[in-house]
C-alpha cells in the first residue's frame, strides 16, 4: 500500500523513493532515484530530478524545477518559482552532465519566491532568501539576503524573525523566546 498521496496528475517514476505523509500535486514529475522524506508538500508543476535529495518536512510550492545536484535539509521551504542550476556554463550542444555542481540547502533554510540559486552554492542552516533574489556565492546560517547578486542585509531566526543585536552580540527572538549571539559574523544558539 502507497504510504504517499499523489494526485492522478502527477508522474512518478519507477526508483523514486518517497516517504510517509508526502503529498505530490498537480502535474508535478517525481523522477527515478531521488529521494523525498516524509511529510512533504510537493507543489502543482513540479519537478524533482534525479538524485535530489529532499529531507523530511520539506515544502515545494508550484513551478518549482529541482535538479539533480540538489539537497535539501529537513524543514527547507522553497518558494514558488525559486530556480536551482547545476552547470555554471551550459550550452545547448554540449553536454556537461559529468560537471553538474552541487548545491546544499541547510535544515529549515528558506528560499523566497522567484529567488535565483547558481549552483556550487551552499545556503546555511535557517537562512532566508529573499523573493526574487540571486544567489551568487555561499550563504552562512541565519543570514537574510536580498537582491541580484544577493547580498546580506541581517540574520533571522529559527521562526522566520529578523534578529536585532544589542551591543553586546544578543537577540532575542520574540517567538520562539530564544537567544542568539553574533560574533565573528557567525550566528549561534545560546
């Protein structure tokens, strides 16, 4: 017995492995040998090419195409339209399927809306890209960024707050009531 929902539009590939409480929309093509965890939302018109590797708790919202070279953390949400790559110089008549690069998404890092992600890039744990942005280079944990190239304008917390540092390093999240230090540019947990 299928342990996932599929809507009957949806393709999925024979080798596709798919976990417990995934949903899988409308017209979206689940591709042989990824991997999805359990409790996915996999959005309309998605693609999840081989090899991608996608933790448990994951949102794909629609139009979102996630090529191979890919992994996302537990709890990654990824917005609608956001865009991954995997060859940082394609062309039509040459193959480089041997040079896809490799991107990784960290635990509970969020990519906005229509954001840009070149490959060979790594995004930190609970970052936030913001909608529409390009990311160009690695992103630390907790960083927010915005714009093309992205560039960091603050950092965020575990529940999506933009964290205020005091003189002394700290911030307090004002939902989860969780305190953050800053030093060395590097966001911790206290």
């Amino acid at each position: 017995m299928q342990k996932y929902f599929a809507h009957k539009t949806a393709t999925i590939d024979e080798g596709a492995q798919i976990g417990a409480g995934t949903n899988i929309w409308h017209y979206s093509h689940i591709m042989a040998e990824c991997v999805i965890g359990d409790k996915c939302n996999i959005g309309q018109n998605v693609v999840i090419s081989p090899q991608v590797i996608l933790g448990n708790n994951v949102k794909v919202q629609n139009n979102v195409s996630v090529y191979t070279g890919v992994t996302c953390g537990d709890d990654v949400f990824l917005g609608p339209s956001c865009v991954f790559t995997n060859v940082t110089n394609p062309r039509s008549a040459i193959n480089r399927k041997a040079e896809y690069a490799k991107t990784h998404v960290g635990k509970g890092a969020t990519i906005g809306a229509n954001a840009t992600i070149v490959c060979g890039h790594d995004i930190g744990e609970y970052a936030f890209i913001g909608a529409g942005a390009v990311v160009t280079k690695n992103i630390p944990a907790y960083a927010l960024v915005v714009g093309n190239p992205a560039r960091q304008i603050g950092w965020m917390s575990e529940y999506g707050h933009r964290l205020i540092f005091n003189t002394e390093g700290e911030a307090v999240c004002p939902e989860g009531n969780v305190t953050y230090i800053l030093k060395d540019n590097i966001v911790t947990k206290k």
